[in-house]
C-alpha cells in the first residue's frame, strides 16, 4: 500500500515544488536510493510528522557547517534531494528512525520558511545525457571497476555487483555506485551536483581507480601479513612437533638443554640486578640463535664466564694479631721493618673493621721474599691467593680486557683470577 502511494505521490510532484527541508549531516541522499535515517532534533521531528501525514515528499539538503547546531539556510548546500518517507519507526527514546527514496535532484530558488522547521522552494535539476559511444564506454569502465572493488571489500555484499551489471540507464549507475561508496562527503555532494551525466560517470571512475588502487594495497598487505602469521605458526607447530620426537626417541634438543642448563645454574647464584637483566638478556639470545651463527659462540663464552665466576661468595676475614704476627714468623725469618709494616696495616683494618680499597707495595730485587709474604698476608687473613705476572705487558687490555667485538676476545687477568680462586675476596699479588 505504501509502495503504491509512493508511486502516485513522485507522479502528482511537479516543480517548481514547496517542500520541507531535512538537514543531513555527513550524509548525501543520491535519487534512485533507499536510505535510512536517524532522526534526533524536535523540529526535524515535527517535519517528518508532517510529512508522513501529509504527503511524504521532503527535500534532503547536506549540512555545509557540520558544526552548526540548528542549521541555518546559510549552512546548507543548494543542491539536494527530493525523496518520499516510506517507513516511520518510533524508538524509546523519542528519536525516530525513517526509511527515504531519493526521487530528483533539485535545487533551492527560493526560502519560503524558517519556523517551525526550514520549508524551500525547489526546482528540478534534470540530467544532461547524450547516448555516445563515450557514455556506453564510461558506463562499462565504471561496471567493471565496481565490481572488482566490490570482491575486494567486506562491508559490499555480492548481490550489488549483479545488481550494478543490470542497471542499463548510466545516470541510475551513477547514482547507484556513489550511494554504496564510502566517500568524503564534499565528493559525495559534488557528484550531485554533476547533471552532466558524462562528467560525473569520469568523475566516478576516477574515484573508483583511486579507491580500487588502496583496497588493493590493503589487500595485498593484509596476505603478507597472514602468510607471515601463517608462515610463524607452521614453524612453532614444526618445532613443537620436533621437540615431541626427540623427546620420545630421548634425543632431545641439545642446543636447548644446554641453555636450560645455563639458566638452572644462574638461577642457584646470588646474581645482583644488573647482572641478572644481562644473563636474561643473553640466554634470550643465545636461544634464538642457530649454532651455526657466528654470533652463538661469542654469547655462548661470555655466559660461560659470567657462569664461571664466584658470584656472592667471599671468605671472612680473620683479623687477630696474635694470629698474624704467628704466621709471619713462621713463613719468613728476620724482616722485621716489613712485618711491622703489615701488623700495622691489619691493626688499622681491624679497627676499621674493613679491608678493602688498600694496596701494599712492596719493592725489592728478585728473590728477598715479596711473592712469600702475600701468601703469609692471605694465609693470615684466611683469603685465597692469586698472583698476577705482568711482566712484559704492553697493553691494557691483557689486564682489563678485550671488546666482545674483537675475534677471540678474552676477559682480563683480573677476571681471570677472581674465576680461579673462586672467591670474591681474594689477595691479588701483581708481580
């Protein structure tokens, strides 16, 4: 019945025609489509009310000023829509939801009211066609990009692209392709504006390339992204697979066990922050490398020193005098100036309770005893004993250490001696 009524109704419009004005914001109603709407503001209320009683026709104009709040004529377009309301639903919350057929484009002559709601006078704006050669090209350029477009986005149902194939009057697909395309609504607004059938079917293919050419760029980034994801998952179900095989022929992953290792030993030691952030950070790497990388065996040996050294562990220190001035005399005879000079240097420590950030020097030629008497200070001490021969050294980095960068690279003697006497404390003789 409505169908029938909205059929009479677009046959009795004649132009120039006296309509009610609904102001879309962000929205073009093109002639030839269905639209829905929201209806929120009173006074478009009201319009619609009237409208459904009377004879549904409205004019529907975009909103130039989408800021504008009511709309004025000043912010509107001149160029619109005439379209009939064919359905009318209340919601709860006193807005109202309509169902418009955009019938002719027209254009505002005339403002013939502001209140209670905007009421124009509009004449028809009918479409300049000439049945070339260049429109039936243009008509068939636009068919076929549309439905290329249409196999490359989601939100396009199938049933438009047969939809779009059977539409013959080029006007009609025109207005078809610009409804369903998401565009700015500036672009949307010049198409209606177009009554040159021609130019808007060049205009429309222009847009059509543009947007065909990014759904294509997003479609082809999306496959690399899921072959990648794909390709990522296939290598975790491999390597999880591998690892059940293994771990049922008892072979298991030597690579990782060796790490697993690496990590249950670190975890038993009293590791400072620091250290335990770079352990962390080195274990990760060491697990994603291949054994054949060049890299694997510069991280495997230095978490194999940083494993080696005596983390946490010290020896307490034994500071009676009486003790030391015992293992002096045992250790060297005579070299009275000297052993005052150590009894004095532990008395001091004793009483600082400390020994730490002190060097003795002792200056002699070869053979008066100066190794012996640091083995006697870290017997008497209760420390381990290393000595560091530096004799010949030209260069630092035998004593501090070479860069992990440098083929072959090493820590330094003192490192090395720390490892060696597995102590954190140790009295170092440099020789």
């Amino acid at each position: 019945m409505s169908e029938t009524l909205t059929e009479a109704q677009e046959d009795v419009l004649t132009f120039p025609a006296t309509l009610p004005v609904l102001p879309l914001k962000d929205t073009v109603v093109f002639p030839d489509s269905m639209t829905p709407l929201a209806i929120g503001q009173e006074r478009s209320i009201k319009l619609v009310e009237d409208a459904v009683s009377g004879d549904r026709a409205i004019a529907l104009v975009t909103v130039r000023n989408p800021d504008a709040d009511p709309p004025g004529w000043d912010d509107l377009y001149e160029v619109g829509t005439a379209a009939v309301v064919h359905k009318m639903m209340r919601v709860p919350d006193g807005t109202l939801r309509i169902l418009v057929t955009g019938t002719r484009r027209i254009h505002l002559e005339r403002q013939a009211q502001t209140d209670p709601y905007l009421v124009g006078e509009f004449t028809e704006l009918p479409d300049v066609l000439e049945q070339t050669r260049e429109v039936e090209a243009l008509t068939r350029n636009v068919q076929s990009l549309f439905a290329r477009i249409i196999g490359l986005v989601p939100y396009l149902p199938e049933e438009l692209q047969i939809a779009a194939a059977n539409v013959d009057d080029p006007s009609a697909l025109s207005n078809l392709v610009a409804s369903t395309l998401r565009l700015k609504t500036e672009e949307k607004q010049h198409l209606l504006e177009l009554t040159d059938v021609e130019a808007r079917l060049r205009e429309i293919m222009t847009i059509l390339n543009r947007e065909l050419e990014v759904f294509e760029l997003g479609s082809k980034i999306q496959s690399q992204v899921q072959e990648e994801m794909e390709k990522g998952q296939r290598e975790f179900f491999l390597r999880q697979q591998l690892k059940a095989i293994q771990d049922e022929l008892g072979e298991g992953d030597a690579e990782q066990a060796e790490v697993n290792e690496l990590r249950s030993r670190f975890d038993e030691m009293d590791l400072p922050e620091d250290a335990r952030k770079a352990v962390d950070r080195e274990l990760a790497r060491l697990e994603k490398l291949p054994p054949a990388a060049a890299e694997y065996g510069v991280i495997r040996t230095y978490v194999d020193w940083l494993v080696s050294l005596p983390w946490g562990k010290t020896t307490e220190d034994n500071l009676d005098l009486e003790h030391a001035r015992r293992i002096l005399d045992e250790d060297h005879y005579d070299l009275d100036k000297v052993k005052e000079r150590i009894i004095e240097f532990l008395a001091v420590a004793k009483l600082r309770n400390q020994v730490s950030g002190q060097i003795l020097c002792f200056v002699g030629p070869p053979g008066v005893g100066k190794t012996s008497l640091g083995q006697s200070i870290a017997r008497t001490l209760e420390r381990k004993f290393q000595r560091l021969s530096v004799g010949g050294v030209r260069d630092e980095a035998e004593i501090r250490g070479h860069r992990r960068t440098y083929i072959g690279a090493m820590p330094g003697t003192i490192i090395r001696a720390i490892r060696d006497a597995e102590s954190l404390n140790p009295v170092l003789l440099i020789d």
